[in-house]
C-alpha cells in the first residue's frame, strides 16, 4: 500500500479493452482479507479489537502485523477474550473518542449480539466487518444486522458490514 | 472460464492448493480467484475450496457448482461426500491415490468420462517423500498442471516458492515436480 506505486486513482486509465500492464507496481494479487486490512489502516483506526474466528481471522491478523510493523502508527491492537468483549471494547473506545474498528464472523457476531445493540442505541461511531461462515447461523446473522441497523440514530455512522 | 473444485480434509491444505493455484495463473497475466467454503473447522472435516481462471475479469463469487475440473485429495470421500455433484461428463479428475483408478470403486461416474480425463497421483507418498509430511496439495497441482495445462509447473513451482519458506517451499516444489512424472491416467479411459 505505502510502496510509493500510483494509486488506482492516479494511474492512467486503461482502455476498456486493454489488460492492466502487469508488474508496474499497479497491480497485484492480494488475499481479500488482506485487502480488507489494508483498507481499514489506511482509515487510520486508533483501536482494534478483535477475537480470532474464521473467515475474518485474516482480517485482524493482518491489521496486527500491520500495527506490530509499524505500518499503521498511533494504534492499539487489543486482542481480547471473546467477542463479547470486542465490542464492548469499540463501545468504550468510540465512547473516549477513539476511532475503532472491530471484525467477526458467524458465531462471534451472536455472541456479539447483546453489546452491539448497547453501540447501536448509544450511536458510537464504530466500524465492523463480519465475514460469512456457511453455518447455521448464517440467516441469524442477518437478522442481527437488520434488527441492529434499526436501532441506529439518524446521523450516526454506526453500521455493520458484509464484505461477503 | 475454467472452474475448479477442490475437496480433501481440514489439515490438507485445501484452502491452501486453490490459493496457490490462482497464484499461478495469477503469475501466466491470467485473473483468477480462490477462495473456501467455510463449515465447522477441525483437522479432518470435509472441506472444500474453488478456484476460478480466466483471460478476462472474473465477476462471479459464488461457490463452483458445476467445476472443469474437480481435485480430490482424499479417495476416502469418494464414498463419503457427493464429490460429484454437479460434475458433467466433460470434467477432469484428479485424485490422491497410489491405487489405480479402477479400485477406487467409482467406475459408475468415470465410465462416462472422455479418454484421459482422469489420472491419479500418489501424492501422500511424495509429500511424505520430500516434504516429510502428509500434506498432498503441492503434488496434486503438479498432476493438475500436467493433466489439464491451465498451468504451468514452472507458474506452480514459483507459486509455492513465493508462499513457504526456503526449506518448506523447495520440498514441496520437488513433490508438484515428481507428480508430474509420477501420475497414472486410468486405462480404462485411455484412448
């Protein structure tokens, strides 16, 4: 990301039908989790919490590389003990006027359920990603999402995300 | 397009191979995606992956239904889990096992195959052989690659070189190098 390549934005754009030149610095393969990852530490969060649950593991596991390298400065990883905890955590960073980011996935959002409605009822600013497992809780997960997304304020910029 | 199903155990990289996999098409100026179907997680679950290839952009996301070519690394869910569920009669096989194709009791499915659509690999052993463990994804890329030519081995060797340290890579390099060598078509669907 920080490679000193021109952004997709600087870059020329290509003809529709001409394949972007390879090996010029402007293109490359990346894990999706990964490139969630560096897009989150380009927004400059200042907390990140998380606990390790596939498919978004990749996720914080590069942000805590990111953070441990030096890559994403003045940012705290805090790894915490369950999902639960994750988010009250955002909730309390987003509460001191931290900018903080959390991700889960499946279950964890579940076990998530019952601080996400306290972050969406206070109106915290805080960002989510939570990825998809093919499990049962697959249609609880959006429930969940829809039933927090109605709890949310107008003008608060609380909101969860499916990258899936 | 062309689409490829990955079926094998949690513990055999299966995630893994179909990364590698869109790693080398990646490295051949190909797009190409790969990417898991997540269950519950534990060594020995059925596990499934997908890889996708083509010249052009690749939109879809969705799981492949209907692969190209289907890699199984583990015989013993042949029985287990429906590994051909959507398999047309045009798909290549690629299978883990030392034994030849027609004691894998399958002939029912591989009947209806096109002559030298199927060839098995023994790729435990090679893995065995020069990585010292049980993990066969690298040599049954090195069967992919030989049997459909979607990649090079050479695309497949710097994949694996690029993605495990020196030791680790240069083992599992040499296991994808044998299985080309090492591979077995059935002769029931010889020409």
């Amino acid at each position: 990301v920080n490679d000193g390549a021109p952004r997709p934005a600087e870059a020329q754009p290509a003809a529709a039908t001409t394949r972007p030149a390879f090996g010029t610095g402007r293109i490359g393969q990346i894990e999706g989790s990964r490139g969630v990852a560096e897009a989150v530490g380009l927004c400059r969060p200042e907390v990140v919490c998380a606990y390790p649950v596939p498919p978004q593991t990749h996720i914080v596991e590069a942000l805590a590389t990111l953070v441990k390298a030096g890559d994403l400065t003045a940012c705290e990883f805090v790894n915490v003990e369950s999902e639960f905890a994750a988010m009250s955590v955002a909730i309390g960073a987003s509460a001191a006027g931290a900018r903080a980011y959390t991700a889960t996935a499946s279950q964890g959002l579940l076990y998530m359920t019952e601080a996400l409605y306290n972050a969406a009822g206070l109106g915290l600013p805080i960002d989510e990603v939570s990825g998809c497992a093919q499990t049962p809780s697959s249609g609880l997960h959006l429930a969940i999402v829809a039933i927090a997304g109605k709890n949310v304020p107008n003008g608060t910029r609380c909101r969860i995300r499916r990258p899936v | 397009m062309l689409q490829i199903r990955i079926h094998g155990r949690g513990g055999q990289g299966v995630v893994t191979a179909a990364e590698l996999l869109s790693a080398a098409a990646f490295r051949e100026e190909r797009y190409a995606q790969a990417f898991p179907s997540f269950g519950s997680e534990r060594m020995g679950a059925p596990v499934v992956s997908f890889c996708r290839i083509d010249d052009k952009p690749i939109r879809v996301r969705e799981p492949v239904m209907h692969p190209d070519v289907l890699v199984i690394q583990d015989p013993t869910l042949l029985h287990q889990v429906d590994v051909f569920e959507g398999v047309g009669d045009d798909v290549l096989l690629v299978i883990n096992s030392a034994r030849p194709a027609e004691e894998l009791g399958i002939a029912d499915f591989t009947s209806r195959l096109r002559p030298g659509a199927m060839l098995t690999v023994p790729a435990t052993e090679l893995a065995q052989q020069h990585v010292g463990r049980p993990i066969p994804n690298a040599a049954l890329l090195g069967g992919f690659a030989a049997l459909s030519g979607a990649v090079s081995i050479d695309s497949v060797a710097a994949a694996i070189g690029d993605r495990f340290s020196a030791a680790v890579g240069a083992g599992n390099i040499a296991a994808a190098r044998a299985a080309t060598g090492r591979h077995r078509l059935s002769s029931a669907v010889l020409p």
